[in-house]
C-alpha cells in the first residue's frame, strides 16, 4: 500500500520560480528521503532527512520534516529547465530492514 | 553516478515467452531490490535480497522470480509472460546500515504483447 502521498500531482513553473513539493505519509519514520526521476530512467537520490531533524539543505534543494504532523517539503530554488522530472518521497515504515516505500510523485515541468 | 545495471532497457515480446532481466552491481551491496513501476504510479517492491541465497517476496504479488547466487548479481525471471506483466521494472541497491541511499538502474521497460 502506498506510504508517501505527494502533493501536488503536477507542477508547471516558469525558470528562476521556486518549486515546492509536499509528502505526507502515514506511519513512524527512521528517515524520509527524496528522488528524482527523468522520463524513462531510473530514480536518483537527492537528499535524506532523518527523524530528529527538521531541515537540510542541498544546493539548491531544501528539505523539512515535521513529525508531528507526518509530512515533508522538498523546496528547489531557482528552477532550471533541467530540474523537469518526476519527483518522489521515500519512507522506511520505521523499519531497519532498509526497505523503502515509495509516493506517486509529483511531475515537475519547468518551461525556459 | 550509480554503477548498477540492468539489461535489457527495452523489451517487447511476445505473450508466454520467458525472460529474464539482468541486474549488476559493482558496489559489493548486500541489498538489492526490484520494483515495478507502472506510468504516472508509484514504485512497489516485488522483490528483495539482504545477500547472497537470501531472497524474499515484496510488497506487491508477482509472478515472477529471482535469485541471488553472487552478490553482484540479482536477476528476475518471468517463466511465462503475459500482457498484465508489461510494465518497468527498476533494479536498486544499498550497502549495509540502517539508513541510506538505494541506488538505482536505468530500468527495463517490458511491453508484452
């Protein structure tokens, strides 16, 4: 069953606007990370933000985690075209197995 | 970038064939993963492996199977395809540890028709 809902579903930016993507998820948590997914390829990790903090920054990416409210925002600043791609949140369940469960992801375009 | 890989990236065949997709890893991972990926959805595990003879069964019901004989080296076998098999099916890895990063591979997208 799915774990991590993204919101939105779709996002169309201009370059130079800032992106923000939300998950919310349902269960205790170890660590929450974020993907990135091209049309057609494989993911590739970003960033991972672990239970007991509340931010992280990675370039132009920032992060916040709230516990207590069982979500996540994923901010990119300053979007470029080639940030186009399919965003994901990723959540352990609480588990130490080092199994991930993953959204649907939000579908980012940003036009020139 | 990730050196883990995963062959063929495409492929289309033909109702009842069987066929294998291949993933490798050159990271010494004990972990490995196959997920299924549907358009527009979310990745749901099929399949995992904490190392070497050791294989479990996911989250979502498959038809299909895998092995671990090397560490490097996790496969999926679909004995006998089927339309409601098509589908991208990603290959991921992680060293050991609690937390941290999967590394993926580019995918196999499988068409069967």
């Amino acid at each position: 069953s799915q774990q991590g809902e993204e919101d939105p579903q779709a996002l169309s930016i201009q370059e130079g606007e800032n992106a923000t993507m939300n998950c919310s998820y349902k269960t205790s948590i170890n660590n929450l990370q974020w993907y990135r997914q091209n049309s057609g390829r494989g993911l590739v990790h970003l960033i991972l933000i672990r239970s007991n903090e509340r931010e992280k920054h990675s370039g132009r990416l920032r992060v916040t985690l709230d516990t207590s409210k069982k979500s996540s925002s994923l901010l990119i600043t300053a979007s470029r075209a080639a940030d186009t791609a399919s965003y994901f949140c990723a959540t352990d369940r609480g588990s130490t197995l080092g199994r991930l469960y993953f959204g649907r992801g939000t579908q980012l375009t940003v036009w020139p | 970038e990730a050196d883990i890989y995963q062959t063929p990236r495409y492929l289309v065949i033909g109702t009842g064939k069987k066929i294998t997709l291949e993933c490798s890893q050159t990271m010494g991972h004990d972990k490995m993963y196959w997920y299924q990926q549907d358009p527009g959805m979310e990745l749901h595990l099929i399949h995992y492996s904490y190392g070497v003879n050791s294989t479990e069964k996911g989250d979502l019901s498959s038809e299909s199977t895998v092995s671990r004989i090397r560490t490097e080296h996790f496969p999926l076998t679909l004995e006998s395809a089927r339309p409601s098999h098509t589908s991208q099916y990603l290959c991921a890895s992680k060293d050991r540890g609690v937390a941290g990063e999967l590394f993926f591979g580019e995918g196999s997208r499988l068409t069967v028709l």
